[in-house]
C-alpha cells in the first residue's frame, strides 16, 4: 500500500513541482556532459593546455554539487513542510513514523531517479553539441555520434544520488523526531524574523548601506593601483560585500513599510495594501534565502564578467601582439637556422628581417602617466623604426603605405592606448628627437605586434632621413656605461617577421624555439641591506609563432566560456527555481487571499495585473542590490584589464551577462506567473 501510495505521492510532486523537475533534469545534463567533456580523448587532445579543461571541470563540480545540494536539500525541507499536515494526519490514522519516512524516502527517489534518467539522455545531445562547438573552436572536423562514455555516467551518478542520499536522510531524521503537533501545524512557520524591533531593523539597514559603500571603496582602491593590490583587503572587500548584502534583505521590510506603508496617500491607492502586506510578510519570513540568492546574483553578474573580460585579453592579445605567423627577435641578427627550419616545415608567403631600435626617452611616455598603461611602458627608453621597414610592414598585412616629411613621426600603438596619446598630442604634437624637432603627424593603432615584440604598447616611427642618428644612439645605449644590463634590458634588436600558407602548430613552435641560444650572467642584487650575487640565463633569442599562442588562448577562451556559462546557468535556475517553488506552494494561501477581493468587486483582470505585480516584485527584489553594486565592482576590476580591453568591450560584457541572466530569470517568471494564474483562477 505504502508503495502504491509513494508512487502516485510522486505523480502529485512531479506536477505540484514541475519547475523543480525541470531545474533537476537541466542539471543532470548539464553536469553529465560537462563530464563527458572532461573525460574525452578528443577534446584533451586538441591542445597541450587542453588537459587542464578537464581538470578545471573536476574543481568547478564542487561548486556545482554544492549549489545543487543547497537546491535540493532547500526544496525537500521546503516539501516536507508543506506536507507535514498529511504527514502527520497519516500518523494520527496509525502509520509509524519509520513507514512514513520511507514512503516520503521512496517517492522522492522516484523523481530522482527518472529526472536522472532524462537528465542523462538530454546530456547525451548536449554533450554533441558543446564538442562540435569545441572542435570548430579549434577549427578541426567533427562528426556528431551517439557515444555513451560510463565513466562520465557514473561520476553524474555518484554527484547527484550522494546528494540525493545525504539530503533524504536529513529529511527522515527530521520525521522520524518531529511530534504529531509540529507536524500538523509545521506548515504555518517559516524562516524566523531575524530582528524583532522596527528600530533595530532600521539601523541593519543602515549599516548594511554602510558596508556595501566600504566594500565598493575598497574594491575600486584596490585595483585602481593594481602594482600594490593587496589580497587580504580584496577578500576584505568580498565579505564585507556578503554581510552587506545578508544584513540589506534582513532589515528591507521594515525598510518598505516605513518607505511606503506610512504613507496613507501611497498607502491606500489602488492595490498597494495588498501588495505590500504580502511582499513584506514573505520578505520578513524569507531574509535569508533572499540573501542567499541576491549573493549567487551578484557572484553571477561579477564573474561572468570577468570570465568575459578574461576572453577579451586573450582575443586581443592576440589580435595586437601577433600579426604575423612568426616572429622571432635576435641578438646577432642570425638567423639562417631559423629561415632553414621555417623553410624546411612550412610554406612561406612572405618574410622580412629588419631592425628596430632604442634611443633616449623623448617623453613621450609621460601620455601614459597615471593611465593604465604607465607600468607597461619601458621607462628612460623609446623604441624607435624606420619607415621603410614599417612600410615593409604593412605592405606584408595588406595595408597602405605611410609618407613622412624629414620634420615628421607616427606614433603606432596598441588600439586600447590610441585615445591616450590623441589627448596627448593635441597640446604636444612638436616634440625634440635626437636634437631635432619633429611634429607628431598622427597615432595609428594597427597591430604590428606592440606587446613586447615591436615595442611595449607604441612605437616611434622616424622618416629614413634620421636613420643614421638613430643607430648611433642605439649602439651607445647597448654599449655604453649607463646601462649596465645592456642587451638583458634593450632586448633583441634584429627581428624576423614571416607569413605561412596555413597556420602553424605547436609542434613547429618546439622545434623553431630548440634554436634558442642561451648565456648565463652573473647579477649583484642589494637584499635585505646585503649584497648578493646569483647567476641568471638570458635568452639570446625570442621565439613567437601566431598558431602556438592561438591554440593556448583557444584553450583558455573554452576553459573560461564553458566554465562561466556552466556556473552561471546552474545558479540561475536554482536560485529562480526556489522563488518559483516559495510561490506556487503558497498559491492555496494566496487563493483565499484573492477570492476576498473578488467579492470586494475586484475584476478577474485587475486581479490578474495584481498577481503579475506580486510576482515581478517578489522576482525582482533579489535583484535590486546585486545589479547596483555588480555595476561599480566591475567598473573597478576593469581597470586592470584596460591595457588590452576597449572600454566598449567592458559595457558590452556587462549588458551580455545581464541580458543573460534576465532571459533565464524572466523564463522562470513567465512559467510561474502562468502556473500561479491557474492555480488562483482554479486551472482555468
């Protein structure tokens, strides 16, 4: 009887729970073909840094079981006290406690054992999916095949059943010590008031403003000055952010009724006593599961953001620092080994040696003074090219040639810095190079490579007139007294740039860098007031190839987006399915509540405008605090990013992850505000 009675218990639920149903089998396959991913021969393969995929999906699956554990354990709690009034009339009728909790153990095993099931199937397709997506990543063909890897089955198995297991088992030792009264009566209790004097709530509130506000301040100090950011005061900053966020949504209801409630001519106005009183008494009862879903909305907004900035340096990192297939920087400006093996393993297009030069600071530099770029910048040095090389150049690109007047240079920097040096030489176009003063013709930010390879963020590009100037300026430096490092600080100054027919691999990037010539020297360094000596090994040469760094940062772009989006979906639907389960389980409470305002003369559609008002602000209220402060924070962490990442770029990430979470969130809504309406209006 008892398993005739679990099963259709479990029918009930399924329906009573749908959205909960749903969430579970999303997850079950999202968390199986992630697996699948991790334990793939072909995706590891891919690239070297490829085998960190799966490892950084073993890490993320802790979180990831711990917000389902939280989901999961939230709902069965949340379900067993809104059965406990049947429970406990079962006992009344005589059924013992043991046999109770087995029934409720059984049935809840049913729906997880069949939202498994369809969850592994649904994961099967997604797995298909988010490989081809991978492999077109890496620009390799793949064939969609039905593959059933038991290795990732079982890992989703142990994941989810462990948690299913341990949360049960809390739940039948919960009935098995709950009394016959609590029991009958459970259904009415909810998450206590945390504060209990109006006063008090209100100064919670205040100073839930106050540390939000710090941890904002701290936040922007922080990486504002990222040479001396500190990590204590970041995690500082995240804690005071979390007991901020707690203490804001503890204290918000005495917050509205004071803001609003208080005044009658707001008070009294169409529906807002019945809005209010039922949003207050929920918030009251439920401060902390608002908490906790307002802090995954901001870990959401904030990381997602940052995962996307991350894909933001990497894309333009190599946009800006890898123009061509193959760079290389010499010391000697040999490079015959080089051109034989380029030549021997690839298909050359095009290939140019050339030299680039260092002279004195000119002050051209002081434009990045207090930006984000002033720490990158090489300081007491400018490095310098002729045109006919930078025309050389550009003619191996594509791009037009340039024409400078003997008075004339080009500034060419990375395209991030160009409204840097545009404000700069409005006020200092004329400047005195090697004695001679030049005007500033024009900032141009095509990529040749400005990250480290032809300069650090700009380079100088002097008419072939000034040339010889140029070269015994260089030579001085290299040579002389005032720079005791020499090559180890002026670097390489032959480089060798080269285009291939088709894109190169890693394994031709370890065979070209095998080439590398090393020197040791010896360094005196002043520590701790005591002169020491130690020996360092400097490069002679520096080996890029376009292929090995694009396979690293393909490999970083797929470990952060997959990453991010796995997290943030997961949060999502948990967080959105709890508010969707919190307000269809008090549908029968909220039914008596509007059948008094149909007799009242309410019509059927004002009525449905009310539910829809209830539920988008009972939606929305998670949301206020983690979209103000998410904002701010982002803006501030950016700032370490800005070298490589466009302010534009920034915006636009932070509208995707917004637009993203508001498109899950606002499904969710939609389907409850849908179920809630039927079960107010009796299925209709």
């Amino acid at each position: 009887m008892l398993g005739k009675l679990s099963f259709r218990n479990a029918k009930r639920q399924a329906k009573d729970y749908i959205i909960y149903f749903i969430t579970v089998i999303i997850s079950v396959a999202l968390m199986f073909s992630f697996n699948s991913i991790a334990v793939s021969d072909d995706i590891s393969e891919l690239a070297s840094w490829m085998k960190y995929f799966s490892k950084s999906i073993m890490a993320i699956s802790v979180i990831i079981v711990l917000v389902m554990a939280w989901l999961i354990n939230y709902t069965m709690r949340f379900m067993l006290e809104k059965r406990s009034k049947e429970f406990g009339t079962y006992e009344i009728l005589g059924i013992e406690k043991k046999s109770i909790s087995n029934m409720f153990t059984l049935e809840n095993l049913i729906i997880g054992t069949i939202a498994f099931v369809i969850g592994i199937g649904i994961g099967t397709f997604l797995y298909q999916i988010f490989t081809s997506i991978i492999m077109n990543l890496f620009n390799q063909p793949y064939q969609i095949e039905i593959a059933f890897r038991f290795k990732a089955v079982g890992m989703t198995a142990i994941y989810f059943f462990g948690i299913f297991l341990l949360v049960l088992l809390n739940c039948r030792r919960k009935i098995k010590k709950t009394k016959v009264y609590d029991l009958l009566y459970a259904d009415k209790k909810n998450e206590n008031n945390r504060i209990k004097s109006a006063k008090g709530n209100i100064l919670v509130f205040m100073v839930s403003i106050v540390l939000l506000v710090a941890a904002l301040w701290l936040n922007h100090k922080e990486f504002s000055n990222a040479d001396h950011m500190s990590g204590l005061n970041i995690l500082f900053a995240i804690m005071m952010l979390i007991i901020g966020i707690y203490l804001f949504y503890i204290s918000l209801s005495s917050f509205i009724v004071k803001r609003y409630l208080d005044n009658k001519a707001r008070k009294y106005k169409k529906d807002n006593l019945f809005l209010y009183r039922n949003l207050t008494s929920k918030i009251n009862t439920m401060s902390l599961s608002m908490g906790t879903i307002a802090v995954m909305f901001t870990i959401i907004l904030i990381g997602g953001n940052v995962a996307l900035l991350m894909n933001n340096l990497l894309n333009n990192e190599i946009e800006m620092g890898y123009p061509f297939e193959i760079m290389i920087s010499s010391a000697d400006g040999d490079f015959s080994k080089y051109k034989e093996y380029i030549e021997k393993n690839t298909k050359v297009t095009d290939l140019y040696e050339y030299r680039l030069y260092c002279i004195k600071s000119i002050g051209i530099a002081k434009a990045l003074e207090g930006t984000a770029f002033d720490s990158g910048s090489m300081d007491g040095i400018e490095y310098v090219m002729s045109l006919s090389d930078y025309n050389r150049l550009r003619e191996i690109l594509g791009w037009e040639k340039e024409n400078l007047q003997d008075d004339e240079i080009l500034i060419n920097c990375m395209k991030t810095a160009t409204e840097t040096f545009e404000k700069y030489i409005k006020n200092n176009n004329t400047i005195a190079i090697l004695g001679k003063n030049v005007k500033i013709k024009e900032v141009k930010d095509e990529n040749l490579g400005q990250v480290g390879f032809n300069g650090y963020i700009y380079t100088i590009i002097v008419p072939d007139s000034l040339l010889p100037q140029v070269k015994e300026e260089d030579e001085s430096l290299r040579s002389g007294d005032d720079s005791e490092e020499g090559f180890y600080y002026f670097g390489s100054g032959y480089k060798l740039v080269a285009q291939t027919e088709e894109t190169t691999d890693e394994a031709f990037y370890q065979g070209l860098s095998d080439f590398i010539l090393k020197e040791e020297k010896q360094v005196s360094e002043e520590i701790d007031g005591e002169i020491q000596e130690y020996t360092v090994q400097i490069y002679l040469a520096n080996v890029q190839t376009k292929g090995q760094r694009t396979a690293e940062a393909k490999s970083f772009y797929a470990i952060i987006s997959f990453l991010a989006f796995y997290i943030a979906l997961i949060f999502i639907m948990a967080t959105a399915t709890l508010l969707a389960i919190q307000q269809l389980s008090d549908s029968e409470k909220y039914k008596y509540r509007y059948e008094l305002l149909k007799k009242l003369g309410i019509d059927e559609l004002q009525m449905n405008r009310t539910i829809l008002k209830q539920l988008f602000f009972y939606f929305a209220i998670p949301m206020i605090v983690p979209i103000l402060v998410s904002i701010p924070a982002i803006i501030s962490i950016s700032q370490i990013f800005t070298v490589a990442v466009t302010i534009q770029e920034i915006w636009r990430n932070m509208a995707i992850i917004l637009g993203m979470l508001v498109f899950v969130y606002g499904i969710y809504f939609i389907a409850t505000n849908i179920q809630f309406d039927r079960n107010i209006n009796g299925g209709k």
